[in-house]
C-alpha cells in the first residue's frame, strides 16, 4: 500500500467513525439524552473531524516537501496555502 493510499484509508476511517458518533447525537437527542451525554459524544464528533481534517492537511505537507517545486499533489498547494488550511483547523 502506498503512503498516499494509507493515509487515504486512515481519513476515511476517522470520517466514518465521525459518522457514526454523529448519528449517535442525533438519536440521543431524539430521545431526549441527557445533556452531557449529548455533549460528550458531540466533543467526540469533533475531534475525530478535527484529525480527519490534520492528517489531510499533514499528508498535503508531506507531499510538498517530498517533491518541492513540482505537483506533488492534485491541488498544487503552495507552503502558504497549507498554512491558511492547517490554521483554518486550529
């Protein structure tokens, strides 16, 4: 397995574990869960969004610095646009 494609596996599964814990939310509040219940779940939610969102912007990172000055992705990031991105997550 390649590393693009591993990191890829690795995304996908915190998206789907996101999922999960998303409609976990959503039923608890349907059944009228108590507060931190919901709260807790929902702060899991997030956080397995949040490193989702970092291991994207860390694999881009990776990408550029293995091959600097070529399309080392399929979004051409400069260095400057993966800050904006890594600190549009912090």
């Amino acid at each position: 397995m390649t590393p693009d494609a591993e990191a890829q596996k690795k995304i996908l599964n915190r998206l789907r574990r996101a999922r999960g814990q998303l409609d976990a939310v959503v039923t608890a509040v349907e059944n009228g869960a108590p507060c931190r219940d919901v709260v807790t779940q929902l702060a899991a939610v997030s956080s397995a969004l949040d490193r989702a969102g970092f291991t994207i912007v860390s694999t881009a990172l990776r990408d550029c610095l293995a091959e600097p000055g070529e399309a080392a992705n399929d979004d051409n990031l400069t260095p400057e646009e993966l800050e904006k991105l890594f600190l549009m997550l912090a």
